[in-house]
C-alpha cells in the first residue's frame, strides 16, 4: 500500500496563535518546537502501525488459574466478551507491607479511564499479594474499575514479568489475544533499566504514566529526585 506524501513538518509548523507579550524569539522557538511535536506524533503513529503489524506471538502454555475477589478465574475467562487483554503486573507481593507507590499512580489514573477501555478490550490487574490485601487496598485508595486478581498461586509472573517468586516485584504489562479456544501472547514491554539512555528514568515508549505526560510540559520537567507517594500531607 502507497503510504501518503506528508507535508513537510516545518510547513504545519507555522502556528498562527499568537500569546500576550510573546516575542519574535518566543515565536521562532515554539514553532520549532511545533515541527518536533508534529515529527513526534508521527513517529508514535509509524510505532504503533509496528507494533500491529507483529507476527502471531506464542501460545501461552497453560490456562493459568488466578483467584479474584469472587473466587478462582482463568486467564481465558478474565477476556470476558473480547478477544483482547490486557495485563498490568502491580508490584505487590507477598513479602510487600504496602504496593509499589509509581505503580499505584500509575493505576489510580487508569481506574478513571476503565469505563473507556473497557468498551474496546479487556483490562486486569495481577499481583501475587493475597487477593483481600489487593482488594482492601483497593478500598483504601478508593478505585472503583479496576479489576484485580491475585497471580500469587501460579507461574504467571515468572513466564511473562520475568520475576523471581523469591525476589523482588517486577512490573509489566502484557497484552493476549484469543481466538477460539487459543489464547496468544501479542505483545509485551520491554524497556527496562537496562534500555535507558544516561541521565533518563527507564520508561517505555510511549510513556503510559499520566503524571509525566503533565510534568513534562512544564518548565521543571518532572525532575530527577522526586516520585510519587502513597499518601501526602493534605494539611500543607
């Protein structure tokens, strides 16, 4: 298929917006700041048409059987209507007082969007903590979407997060597909800390934490020493 001629980004570039008491010097910079953003979007475009495009991945070995708050489910069971699924590992184990604190901000922002995503594919939340701890946590943070499921009585983890059972939580995600009675792993991240360029947090690409997409159009950045909590002091 002939892919379209794309107007050169420096061309859309030329903003026509103009912000009280900006300078020409402001307007040069920010509109090629414009052609890097639209490059940008392009690039994530061309990544995620790669991304699709993946040959059929392995089927998963074994039904693997969770326990939810309701009782014992399988993977096959947890897609529910769709043909597609997605996983998020919370790093929540059994050795763990209390769940991973950039993972939680990274959930308590997805729990907004379920309603959403849940029109579209499946979404769940493992963890090998008991499913009462996940599920009282999940009070305590008042979550109202996310659906979540204790992995801590089978090999889930080890097979897909990489995760030693008596080591420490490693987080991931992973996305299934199933069709018939075969269920396929499609695709899963894979940019750790061994994949981050120097002076850089590792975070895959694009990056799905809400809280840096914000940060990062700010002066300060999100910054080099500062990390989400699982409580504040509301009083200041």
């Amino acid at each position: 298929m002939n892919q379209p001629q794309l107007v050169p980004a420096t061309e859309l570039a030329q903003s026509p917006r103009r912000f009280p008491g900006e300078t020409p010097e402001y307007r040069q910079a920010r509109n090629a700041l414009l052609a890097e953003e639209i490059e940008l979007r392009r690039q994530i475009e061309r990544v995620a048409e790669q991304r699709r495009a993946l040959p059929a991945g392995g089927l998963v070995p074994e039904n693997y059987r969770f326990e939810s708050i309701d009782g014992p489910v399988t993977l096959s069971q947890i897609f529910g209507e769709h043909d597609t699924l997605i996983v998020y590992n919370w790093m929540f184990g059994p050795r763990r007082e209390r769940p991973c604190p950039m993972c939680t901000c990274l959930l308590s922002a997805w729990d907004g969007e379920m309603p959403d995503i849940l029109q579209r594919v499946g979404f769940a939340v493992f963890a090998r903590a008991p499913i009462e701890r996940m599920e009282a946590f999940k009070q305590e943070r008042g979550w109202r979407q996310l659906r979540l499921y204790s992995s801590g009585g089978n090999s889930f983890n080890r097979d897909y997060i990489g995760e030693d059972p008596a080591g420490d939580d490693v987080p991931g995600l992973n996305v299934f597909t199933r069709s018939g009675d075969q269920v396929r792993h499609f695709y899963g991240d894979e940019m750790g800390f061994e994949t981050a360029d120097p002076g850089q947090d590792p975070r895959g690409a694009p990056d799905l934490m809400p809280l840096w997409t914000i940060l990062d159009l700010t002066p300060a950045g999100r910054g080099k020493d500062w990390y989400p909590k699982l409580s504040y002091d509301t009083a200041r």
